[in-house]
C-alpha cells in the first residue's frame, strides 16, 4: 500500500503575485512565494485555460493534422488538439476540436488520461481522450488555422517521432497509449 501524498510538506505560500501580461491564450504573473524553509523566491507561472487532445482513429490509422508551430518555427505533426472555451466541459471541446481540424465526429469518444504539459512554470492541464467509429463530417477551421489532416499507421507514427515530425508530448503520449491498446486492448 502507498503512503499518501502530503501536499503540505513541500508547500510554496504566496505572499504576492504582479500580473504582467494578460492575452487571449495564456497571462503570466510573477508570484513572491515564501519556501518551506521560511526563505523568499519569486515564481513565473503561466495562466491557461486547459486544453483537450484526441486520439482519432479510424480503419487503423490515427488522424493527425500537420501545421506550423510558430514557437519551434517549423510545422510539426500532431493529433487534434485545441483549448477549453470558457465554462466548455473537455468532452464537449474534444469533440468539438475533432470536428474543427479533421472534420469527422466520434461515435464513441472516452477519456484517456488527463496530465500537465509542464508544471515546473504553467498550469495548464491537458485532457487526452480516444475517438473511434468516426463518421466523415465538415472541417471548421478557425479563420486564423491552416492544417492538412491525414491518417497514418502506428509504425508511420513512431518513424515521424524519430524523425521528430512528431515532438510535442500530447501526441507522443497518444502514440504509445495507442501502441499499449495495440498490445493489450485497454487504455
């Protein structure tokens, strides 16, 4: 049996917290925090709404949508994946981002895992979940997207990671949970 987590024994208090940039995406504020050892630090955090990611597979293929990462200056491929509306529950915007980038609906979409994309600075957190009897529907793309969607198989997913046409870790984490179903039919 496990000990339970303590989340007081390493706890960070905040003293103060400077906004210092708010945008439509993410805000960034600078926290003055006082250390479990009663010594100051200060923190960078990142705001973000949360997001959702879909393992869409179809035929046994996974859908993936390549487009141009501006941070990494290249483009990159990637599964659907898009950020929480105000007050959206993540199922509602899994769905909704499926439809948006590859233009297909779920018949059957459940809940994978949820995990932060990087806690050592941001707070997002990311919801992965895993469509499947997908039905070809209408692509809606934002008016600021472009993308190309297509299907691929597990071994062509692996040699883009390698090749790291495949790098973000949403979509890395859904190649493996697909590989493990793959194996052992459950995720």
């Amino acid at each position: 049996m496990s000990k339970p987590l303590n989340d007081k024994k390493f706890e960070e208090v905040t003293v103060s917290s400077e906004p210092i940039f708010q945008g439509q995406v993410i805000s960034l504020q600078v926290d003055t925090v006082r250390l479990p050892n009663g010594e100051m630090a200060k923190r960078e955090i990142v705001k973000h709404p949360g997001a959702v990611a879909v393992l869409a597979l179809k035929d046994d293929r996974m859908l993936v949508v390549e487009q141009y990462r501006k941070p990494l200056e290249k483009s990159q491929i990637e599964i659907p994946a898009g950020k929480l509306d105000p007050g959206e529950e993540p199922l509602e915007a899994a769905k909704r981002e499926l439809e948006e980038e590859t233009g297909f609906k779920a018949g059957s979409i459940k809940h994978i895992a949820s995990f932060y994309t990087s806690p050592g600075f941001a707070d997002e957190i990311l919801h992965l979940y895993v469509a499947d009897d997908l039905v070809k529907g209408e692509v809606h793309l934002d008016e600021d997207e472009f993308l190309e969607c297509e299907s691929i198989t597990l071994e062509q997913a692996k040699e883009y990671i390698k090749e790291q046409r495949i790098s973000d870790a949403k979509t890395i984490t859904a190649v493996y949970a697909w590989q493990s179903y793959k194996l052992t039919g459950a995720f």
